[in-house]
C-alpha cells in the first residue's frame, strides 16, 4: 500500500526514504548526501540505496520466526536485497515496483519482496552505503559525538535515539530544551 500511496501522492519527491520505528535517521547528513549526488549529477536513477545483503540463507528451520517453507521460496539463497532498517529508492522505481508487486509471486518476507524481489523482476540496481549504517547503538553515539564522518542510520532504543538527535542537532547548532 505504501508503495501505491508514494506512487500516487508523491510524485515530486526526488527520493522515497522508508525507515523502521527504530531505527535513528540523522536526516542532516541523508539530505546532505542526496544533495551532493544530485548536485553532482551521479543521482541512481531506478535504483534502491540500502544496505545490501548478499548471500543471505532462506530460513528453513520451522522454529525460527523468519522461516520460509519450499513452496513459498525455492531456492536456499536470496538474491541480494535491502536491510529493512532503511533504504531509499529513487523516483523513478516507485510507480514501476508497485506495478511488478502485481505480477510477481509474493512473500511475505517484506524486505525481500520488496527490496530483492522487486528490484530483480525490474532488474532494477541496489546502490550499495553499506557504510553509512549502524547496527550498534551506542558505538553511533559515540560516531556522531566524536566524528566528522556521518552515520545515516542505527538502529537503537528511543533512550539512544533521543540523546543522538540532540547530538545531531547540537552539531548543526540548533537550540532544543
């Protein structure tokens, strides 16, 4: 549904950013970046930025909450896709993968299909900033305070994720209470 609503009511965004709840967005440093590619005219065009996975094993053992039986996924590789944390998607892609979620084979794994299975029927590209995510919270506190290079997303509690937007702001020297 997000992807039909994005396709329908936003169609002047230049960028999608899709986010999980707990997951940080120094959303300085992402319009920062997508300035920057913009400006320099290296913009992806019908391409997912994201941090990719390669390689990943389909889940097979029934216990396991991401399990995936042989009759919804065959093969026991996925191809490459997008941790759902956060990925931003190019325009371009947007009306095109809402249209292909129709035709292909859904499952339920959601950042698969939408981020791999969508991307591989469209043959559309993943834009690797593998570099630019955290999965460690307070090692990304730490980064933001401490370094001159950004981390665009980490996941963290909302405790963590409330002392690192004041960071962020600090950094941007904007005032908060």
């Amino acid at each position: 549904m997000w992807l039909k609503f994005v396709s329908e009511h936003c169609t002047q965004a230049e960028y999608i950013l899709k986010t999980d709840d707990d997951v940080f967005v120094n959303i300085f440093a992402v319009v920062d970046f997508l300035n920057r590619i913009t400006q320099q005219n290296v913009r992806p065009r019908k391409s997912i930025m994201c941090f990719v996975w390669k390689g990943m094993d389909v889940i097979r053992d029934p216990k396991d909450k991401w399990y995936v039986n042989k009759e919804e996924y065959v093969p026991d590789i996925f191809p490459p896709y997008c941790s759902g944390a956060a990925y931003i998607i190019t325009r371009d892609l947007i009306r095109p993968m809402y249209e292909q979620s129709f035709k292909i084979k859904f499952i339920w794994v959601d950042d698969f299909f939408i981020t791999g299975a969508l991307i591989e029927a469209l043959q559309a590209e993943h834009f690797s900033i593998n570099f630019l995510y955290a999965f460690e919270g307070i090692r990304t506190k730490e980064q933001l305070r401490h370094s001159s290079e950004y981390t665009f997303f980490a996941h963290s509690n909302v405790n963590l994720r409330l002392a690192m937007w004041k960071d962020v702001v600090k950094r941007q020297g904007i005032e908060i209470n």
